[in-house]
C-alpha cells in the first residue's frame, strides 16, 4: 500500500466505472485537472477527465514553487517529479542598472522547511500526472475536445449537466455528469460560455521563448536557480532544464511585440541582443526549435463556481509568469476544490459549503498576492530593493515566503508585508521623477495594448 496515498490501494482494487454518467467530469488534463482527478478518484468517485490534445504536449511555465513539493508528496508523485526534473534552489535577479546581481534563496524564507523546488519539462511533467489520475481510477480521455455544458439539461429529475464532446475522429459524444470541474487553462470554457471573464484592467503582457543548447549554466547548487533579466522593455526568464537545455523568454507589453518586423526566432534573437548580460551566457549556444509567441493577457473571472460546476487554475484566473506561480496556483486550487466537490457528491451540503467558501477565498487570494508584485517589478523601487535586499524585520523572509507560494498557511507573512510595501512605497518618493515616467509608460503601453485587442476582437 502507498503509505503517502491510502486511498490509493482502494482506487486501484475496485472494478473499473463504466457509463456515461460519471459523479465528476473534469475539463483539461493540465497540472490542475489531473490533480483534481487523482484526488477525488482516491475518494471513490467516478471521474472522467478529457484532455483536447495528445499527451506528452508542449506547454509552457517550466518552473515550479518549494509549496509545490508537500503537494507532489499527497499526491504520491514527488520521487518521480524529482526524477525529470533539476533542482532549484533559488532565484537570480539580473539588472542593467547594477554591476551586481542578486541571488535569494527559498532556504531563506521564514519557514526553512521547504528549501527547493523544480524546474521540470511541461511536456513530462503533465503527462506524468495525467497517467497517474489514470492509476488512481480516473477515466482518463485524450484528443476529446468539449464543445458545450449544459448545467440545467437534468432530465426527470436527475440534476446533471450535459457535456457534448467532439474527438479527433470526428465522433461526438455526450456525457451527463452530477458535477463539473473545468481546468481548461486558458482556454476558459466555461467563463467563455457563461460571458464572465474579465481583462485585467491593470496589467497585460505577451511572451516570447525558445530553448537554447550550449547556453551557461551555473555551478553547483546554482545550476538549476532561475535567472530574472530586466531591459528597457520587460524582463527575461532563464530556466535551466534537466537535459541540458535552457528555457529563454522575453515577457513585454504586446505594443513592444508589434514593432516585430522579423520571424519570431529572429526577433527573439534581436530582443536578446539588447539584454548584454543574458546575450553573454547565449553566446555559444543555438536555438533548437523555432521561437514560440504568446499572449498572456492578464485576466479573472466573475466568480469560480455555481449550481453543478467549478473553475480551477487559469480557466478560473492568468497572471503574468513572472515568479513562476502558475502551476502551484492550479495545483492548490485542485486540491481545495476537490475537497468540496467530494462533500457535495456525500450529500453533505454544510461541509460543502463551507469547503466552496473556503476554494473561493483561496483561488481569489493567490494571484492577488502575487499581481502585487507583479505590478511593479519593472518600477525603478522595487528593482532597488530586490538588487540591494535588507533582512530588517525579517522582511526580506517574508518576501521569499511569497515567492516560494506559502500563502495559504498560517506563517506570519501579513505584518512584515505591510513593512515591505511601507518601505517601496518610500523608495518610491525617493525615486519619484523615474516612478512617475514608468508608471506612465506601463499604463500607456496597457491601454495601447487593450485597445488593440478590442480593435482585435471586432475584426
């Protein structure tokens, strides 16, 4: 028996569901549902997930937060997560205002019981949590796109949704599901459906990447820490990868993007060319694949669940990647829905509510924690106080703190927060001639960026 799982053994001695009226249909086979039907599939449900592409599949957002590890450990996946991927242990900042550049360490966080995390291959790493929902009981389904739920289609009484599926092969399928869980990232199904997803009125960026072979790679425990360029525009990321690769992407407002005259892997090369330090460490290397453009649109939804339904992970919320929050975000939204869901299926109507209002305040919390900061990473401030950082008050922990993801647990970040903005929100006076000409500059690219979008939208 799985000592971490005990509902594992249960899951896979039970005979296999069959039908097409599962307790829980999960849209998406990302980080975020295959937790979700991993975890619900333990507790004896009949879970369907359906994934629209063919596993292993490219995704972006390689880098994972030290809270993602206690979660790997509940789902019984972290000796095979730690097998793909390279260990990080910390965060490098790089700036073009400073000779010097700035490391912190998730060892340094107020709570040092989690000093590492993992940058991971997303191909891997999705399909492996994707077999192991399987394992665990989930019926698990690829190249299943869905096209429309139906959550008031109940018919004599019986109080499901109706989903309607299209495969690859051209079949069309229709599922009737007591409960219905969408992870379909960004492609937003159901906030789609329903006409609740909002644009971020604050903030919009767009990214470009490739993966080099040949590029520097730190020593030691170094090797695996990620590495955080600013320039004129934005900001880089450099993920080392297990292979030997290095995951490389500019993130900038979409109006610097518009100024592209070149194919992508050009332009990545000539926005590269104007970082000297990052250029530096990609001077032996190559491009092993065409550059990759996307949108990362920063948005929310009106609300996460209703009658029979919850949203999960990005089809509930986006923030720009900037301190690779993405998957722990999912994941955890994952692991607070279920609860819920596993309540609700029980008839146990109070505990559910209370577990809903409970995946509420935390899907809300987690990207709000971060946008702060996210915000205001290319303000002349906050760079001073991440490329000069001061432990005063055990600030700088609790900073780490949130940069590690430990946001939903009773550690002792809130007052020594509320220091740290007091003392950038100084520095901000300080530096208030170049404050002021930055936020200037953000807010014109975001409304520039906005209204190309809406023009976008209407064509």
């Amino acid at each position: 028996m799985d000592k971490q799982n005990p509902g594992a053994a249960c899951a896979e001695s039970r005979p296999p569901f069959t039908g097409t009226t599962p307790d829980v249909l999960i849209i998406g086979g990302g980080p975020a549902g295959s937790t979700a039907a991993t975890l619900l599939a333990e507790r004896g449900h009949d879970v369907v997930m359906v994934e629209k592409s063919q596993h292993p599949r490219f995704h972006i957002g390689e880098s994972l937060l030290p809270m993602n590890m206690p979660l790997f450990d509940r789902l019984g996946v972290r000796t095979d997560i730690e097998r793909i991927g390279i260990t990080k242990y910390g965060v490098e900042f790089v700036s073009p205002w400073h000779e010097h550049t700035s490391d912190l360490t998730f060892a340094e966080a107020m709570d040092k019981s989690f000093p590492y995390s993992m940058h991971v291959r997303r191909s891997e790493f999705d399909e492996l949590l994707f077999r192991h929902a399987e394992k665990r009981g989930a019926r698990c389904f690829e190249g299943q796109r869905v096209t429309h739920v139906d959550m008031h289609a109940g018919k004599g009484g019986d109080e499901r949704a109706t989903v309607r599926i299209k495969g690859d092969d051209g079949v069309d399928t229709e599922w009737r599901p007591r409960f219905v869980i969408d992870a379909s990232g960004r492609d937003t199904l159901l906030a789609n459906q329903l006409g609740i997803k909002q644009r971020n009125p604050d903030h919009s960026s767009a990214a470009l990447f490739g993966h080099f072979t040949g590029a520097w790679r730190g020593a030691g425990r170094r090797e695996g820490n990620i590495s955080i360029f600013w320039f004129d525009h934005g900001w880089f990321w450099y993920i080392p990868l297990r292979d030997g690769t290095v995951s490389v992407g500019a993130v900038a407002s979409p109006v610097y993007f518009k100024t592209r005259k070149s194919d992508p892997s050009s332009f990545l090369m000539e926005t590269i060319a104007l970082v000297p330090k990052l250029a530096e460490r990609l001077k032996d290397a190559r491009m092993v694949e065409p550059a990759t453009a996307t949108g990362n649109f920063s948005y929310n939804s009106a609300y996460c669940r209703g009658e029979r339904f919850a949203m999960i992970g990005d089809a509930f919320a986006f923030v720009d990647p900037m301190f690779s929050s993405g998957v722990y975000l999912a994941m955890n939204s994952a692991f607070e829905c279920s609860t819920a869901v596993d309540h609700w299926l029980r008839g146990e109507a109070k505990q559910a509510e209370k577990a809903f209002r409970r995946f509420e305040r935390v899907i809300v919390h987690g990207p709000k924690m971060f946008s702060w900061f996210i915000y205001r990473i290319t303000s002349p401030a906050i760079r001073k106080i991440f490329m000069q950082p001061s432990n005063v008050w055990r600030m700088q922990e609790a900073v780490v703190s949130i940069l590690a993801g430990d946001l939903f647990r009773n550690t002792p970040i809130g007052p020594r927060l509320l220091g740290f903005k007091f003392i950038y929100y100084c520095s901000c006076l300080s530096l208030l001639p170049q404050a002021i000409k930055t936020w200037a500059w953000r807010r014109r690219n975001h409304r520039e960026a906005l209204a190309s979008a809406d023009a976008g939208s209407t064509d």
